[in-house]
C-alpha cells in the first residue's frame, strides 16, 4: 500500500478511512490505524473501529508542542469518534 502524500486535513481524513499518509514535512502521518504527531501517537484505532483522538493540549496538562496543539489536533478532531485525555490512556495501558 502506498503512503499518500498530503496536506494536515487529508492526513486526518486518511486516518479516519484507514489508509496511510503524511504531510509535506512527515511530522504528521498515519498508518491508517494510529495518527501520529511527529512520533508521538496522537490517535488510535480501536478493536472495534472506533478512532480515539488523544488531546495533547495544553488544557489537559499533556502539551507537546505548538504543531500538535494548534495544527495536528484540530483537523483530527472532525474525523475522531472521541476525543480522550491521553492521561486516561496512559494509566490504562500501565495496567495491561
């Protein structure tokens, strides 16, 4: 499958329809199931289908970066199921 090379709206838009892309500078992309910002994961796909965006923004104490806060996380946002404090994620996967 080939990576598809576009701007931050179509790589949130590949995310949500399972395909992968990254934008111009390869700091955001997607694999089709997990949406990275830079290399951190900012959202997943569950079992299930549903996309999880984690909010790494400076509201929920989980600031990155301004990328990720102001150009990453908004596009994602129209095309995330949820949206989750990645908090919540962390300690969940602690106990796992």
């Amino acid at each position: 499958m080939s990576i598809i090379r576009t701007n931050n709206e179509g790589v949130a838009k590949a995310w949500s329809n399972g395909e992968s892309a990254r934008n111009g500078t390869n700091a955001y992309s997607t694999d089709g199931r997990n949406l990275y910002s830079y290399r951190t994961r900012i959202g997943y796909t569950t079992t299930q289908g549903t996309k999880i965006l984690l909010d790494y923004t400076a509201k929920t104490g989980n600031f990155l970066s301004m990328t990720t806060s102001s150009k990453h996380i908004p596009p994602a946002r129209g095309y995330a199921d949820e949206t989750m404090n990645p908090s919540v994620v962390q300690n969940l996967e602690k106990f796992q």
